[in-house]
C-alpha cells in the first residue's frame, strides 16, 4: 500500500499554491531539530521581512515544498518569480496522480473511531482547535468532555520540549509565537512516534466546492493554470495520470476523489472563519477533508507554521487526531487495537479509549498498559513494548483495573499523562533525576512488587525462585531453599519486601531525591481556579519505608502513589489541583 502513497506538499503564499521541492536522503531523515531549526528559521524571516511579501520569500528560501498551481502574489516583480520557477522546475516535482488509499483509509478511520454513525452531540465536544489559556501561555484549553485523549499528550510533549530544550525558563513569561512554535513542534513529536515513511496531514477546506460527491476525503493535487502553452501541456499531462488513476481505481471498485482546483487549494490555505466553518454537521465536516503528503518531518512543521490557522480552527484537534491516524495507517491501527467492535471515541460520554491514547503517547495503538505481552486465558494481550517518551499513570490502578508497567511509569523524560475515572490530566517536573535509570535496588523492588499485585509488601515463599531468577541472581534449588528459610524463619509462607531488599539489596540508594517539585497541568476551566487553566506547583517528599496510606477522598495523591508508593505533597496554593 505505500507504494501506491503519493508525496504532495502544499504551501499558501498569497495566491501561491504548492511547489515541489527536492528529495533527498537527509530529507527523508529529518529529526525533529531540523523541525525545531524550520519554525525558527520560518520566525526570524517573517519577523524581518516585513509584509506578505516577504514572509512569502523567507518560506521559499527555508526550502518550502510546493508546486505551483497559479501565479505569484505580491510585488516581488516577474523576474524573481521566473527565476524561482526556473529553481523549482530543476527539482524533483511529486507525480499529480489522485490517491483512492487515503480515501479508502478515511473511511476506515472514521469507522475506528466513531464507529457506524457519529454522534452530534459528542461531535460538537471534540470540535474545537489547539487553543491556549490566557493566564498561562504554554496551557492548552479543553473546552468540553472527550478530547483530553489527543489534548493531554500534546501538551505533555509540549511540556516536555520546554523542559529539555528550555531550562530555566519562567512558563508564565513565554511568547505566544513561541509556545505556537512549541505547539507544531510538539504535534511533529507525535507524528514521528508513527514511524511511518510518510507524514499524511489532513486538512479542512472551508467550503464545500471540490465534487465533495466523490467521497469522505480528497488528496490535494498539483494542477497548473497559467494560460501558456507550457503550462496547457502540463495540464494535458494531469489530466492524461488523473485519467489513469481513475481508470485503475475503478477496476479496482474504489471511489477516486476530484482534484483540487487552484481556487479550492486558495480557499483551504486562507484563514477559516466561523461562518464557513464553525458548524459543521459531522458528514459535513468529513466531506471537506483532504490529505497532502511531506517526506520529512521539518516540511510538516514549515506547513503548519505556514497554516496555523488550520490547527487553531473550530476542527483543528480533531484534524490532527485524523493525521496521526492517517501517518500511521488504518491497518497498523487496526492490527494494533485487536479488537475493533468497539469505537475509539465513546458513543455516549465523548472519552477516547486507552488505544488512542496510547497511539497518542507512543505510536502504538495497543489497548493495555502493562509491559509487553501478558498472557490472559490464553491470549497474548499486547502492552508497550519500550519506555516511552512521556509516561502515563492512573487511578485506575489503585482501583485494580489496569496495571501500569515500568515503561509507562518511568519514562525517558519527567512529564506523566494522568488518567482518572472520567478526564485526563498532566503531570510534570523540571528535576530529570525523577527518571534516571534505575540502581540495581530500584530494580530489584520493582521486579519484587511485581509478584506482589494486591500491594502487600509481601510474596509468597514459593515465589522466590522466580524473582530471583527475573533479577539474573542465584537460582539454584538448593540456595533458594536456604533463602527461603533465611527470609522466613517461622515458617508463615511469606517473604516481607523488607527483608527481601536488606538481603540482597543492603547498601543500595535510590536515585529518585527524597524531595522534588511537581506541577500539575488540568485543561477543563472550571477544574481550575476562576476558570483560568494554568499550572499549580507543589512540594513533594519521599517519606521512609514502604507503607502508604490510601487516601481516597484525595484522588491526587492515590494516584501519585502508584508511581511514588510513600509520596506526600503540599500544593503552594490554596486551590487543590483536580483529576477531573
């Protein structure tokens, strides 16, 4: 299937349409700094150019991909234009077929999530973009139940960028071109977690002008409009492939979608407005979709820098879920969720299900939280299969319903996703130390409670050859039977967890601090004080030995517990940050 995938990139210069720029291997590997170094560059030049002119000519010289579709706007002057167009045509131009896989793809997407019909009521709570708060300009606001799934792993990797990439920074003294920057940084974070060999974006046009007819979704095509011969014979060349394309889709039963015009592709670069766009009918809304391709990384965030407004539109999150759904493929989600008869998007309560929240954290759509593979009643139930780039713990946990394995609970960098009963929130912390690797006790503990799933602090004797064995220590029948009378002398069939670690573990330190700060992030208003979404700090202590106390008129700290069993903490505010 990807072979048949088609790269087309588009950028919106006035009345420019896309041009196509060259491919290359450094391209095709781009990391997310040469993102980050795009949005940069793309910044200084807008700043400094002064005027649509020059923000169109700092987008061409940071190596914007496009293919042109009608003539240049602005005063640039027609020598500059021909000399650009002279540049463009010496590099590799994307083939102008039409792409029925993204359609047929859409179709199947729409059906994971919403499953045989959307509902209205629930459409309208995930209908809103990537907004920020304006008492905190690194937030995000969520304005109703349900889209926490895609809103709550964005501002995590958003979070995590500042802290890696920002250190020292004051979050309340943030520019809103940078936390814009931060944003399209965060969502490529997520993009690339796909690992896919494309990045397929899905846009929203704003009115419905392009034989909508033909079906849910329609790929941007090049098409040339200049009345030259030239440009005539191009135009005989798209139209001789959109002929062929159709003529292969449809002995292959697939619908073909139309191609876009240069005056559609005008319209859908424009800013939306809320008349255009603002209430749209879910079949409405899925009829105006349309998908362009980038190669690398860098490109999509040039696009979304250049298109901003597509991301901060009434529809702006629920496009970018379809993009991560799109990028990674309507198969590997489906292979990855295992059991599709349920719909990732609740029909009654609006909320995403762990499968989408996990493709959000990690790329994988997998449906479980535990590490790796578990064996249940005979089926092996797929779980994370390596430490994530953000973590995620719940207070589902302490009520027995999932269990969290350790590449969720200590991720590569301090930022955890929080889930409750009904919302999720974010946690995070500027001390790295919270997720170093783990010392030889650290891990010993873990592996110890990990046969210890009621939270006892105690295993049974029989269990000892097993976590002996799982830490690489002696396992020998004869030194597990010593052990085994050595940790427990009076013969009650259990082995404390205390005695366990001075046995094996006598003179080992923790890495985590015994204090450390943490913030809270809830992106519900009225979850926060006055209705302002903003951060709430806190003062955490690790308290010695290892009982908790279950406190369960405080959910905050319940949950905190299933990562840090013996945590306290005292929130420098007098608002008590909220799960929900």
């Amino acid at each position: 299937m990807n072979d048949e995938l088609v790269r087309e990139q588009r950028s919106c210069e006035g009345s420019v349409s896309p041009k196509a720029a060259p491919t290359t291997a450094a391209a095709a590997a781009a990391s997310m700094t040469l993102a980050s170094a795009a949005l940069e560059s793309h910044s200084m030049a807008v700043q400094t150019g002064g005027g649509a002119g020059a923000s169109a000519g700092a987008s061409m010289a940071s190596g914007h991909q496009a293919t042109t579709s009608g003539g240049h706007a602005g005063s640039g002057g027609a020598g500059a234009s021909s000399a650009h167009k002279t540049q463009q045509q010496q590099q590799q131009q994307p083939s102008p077929q039409l792409n029925a896989n993204d359609m047929r793809e859409m179709r199947d997407i729409k059906q994971l999530l919403w499953g045989d019909n959307v509902r209205e009521d629930v459409f309208r709570r995930w209908s809103q973009g990537f907004e920020f708060s304006d008492a905190e300009p690194s937030a995000l606001v969520q304005k109703q139940g349900g889209p926490c799934a895609v809103i709550a792993p964005v501002q995590a990797y958003l979070l995590k960028i500042i802290i890696m990439e920002m250190p020292g920074v004051k979050l309340s003294e943030i520019s809103s071109d940078k936390c814009q920057n931060l944003l399209i940084q965060a969502l490529c974070n997520i993009l690339k977690n796909c690992r896919a060999p494309r990045y397929r974006i899905v846009h929203l046009l704003r009115r419905r002008g392009i034989a909508s007819e033909a079906g849910p979704t329609k790929e941007r095509s090049p098409s040339a409009s200049s009345p030259s011969a030239g440009a005539a014979t191009e135009s005989g060349t798209e139209e001789a492939a959109a002929a062929a394309a159709a003529a292969a889709a449809a002995a292959a039963g697939v619908e073909l979608a139309a191609e876009a015009t240069p005056a559609s592709v005008k319209d859908l670069c424009q800013e939306p407005d809320t008349e255009t766009m603002g209430d749209l009918s879910p079949d409405e809304f899925h009829d105006r979709l349309h998908t362009v391709h980038f190669d690398d990384i860098s490109a999509v965030a040039r696009y979304y820098m250049e298109n901003y407004g597509q991301l901060a539109h009434t529809y702006g999150v629920l496009l970018f879920m379809y993009s991560v759904f799109l990028t990674k493929g309507s198969e590997l989600v489906a292979a990855d969720i295992s059991d599709t008869s349920e719909p990732l998007i609740h029909s009654t309560y609006g909320y995403g299900a762990q499968s989408l929240i996990n493709l959000m954290l990690t790329g994988r759509a997998v449906a479980h939280v535990w590490d790796n593979e578990q064996d249940v009643g005979g089926l092996k139930l797929r779980g994370i299969c390596e430490q994530s780039d953000i973590g995620f713990i719940t207070l589902m946990e302490q009520m027995r319903y999932c269990t969290v394995g350790s590449f969720f609970k200590n991720p590569r960098y301090p930022v955890w996703v929080m889930g409750s009963d009904t919302h999720l929130t974010v946690l995070f912390s500027t001390e790295k130390r919270l997720v170093s690797p783990e010392t030889p006790s650290e891990t010993g503990r873990r592996i110890f409670k990990s046969y210890d799933p009621e939270g006892n602090n105690f295993i049974s004797t029989t269990m000892l050859r097993e976590v002996l064995a799982e830490l690489n220590l002696v396992s020998e029948p004869a030194y597990v039977s010593l052990m085994q009378k050595r940790l427990d002398p009076e013969n009650l069939g259990i082995i404390l967890l205390n005695a366990f670690m001075d046995e094996f573990f006598p003179l080992e330190r923790r890495s985590t601090p015994d204090t450390f700060e943490l913030r809270h992030y809830n992106g519900i208003p009225g979850s926060n004080e006055n209705n302002k979404v903003r951060f709430y700090c806190g003062s955490a202590i690790l308290l010695e030995g290892d009982l908790k106390s279950i406190c369960t008129s405080n959910p905050m700290v319940t949950c905190l517990q299933t990562k840090w069993p013996n945590i306290e903490i005292n929130w420098h505010d007098t608002h008590m940050p909220s799960l929900n």
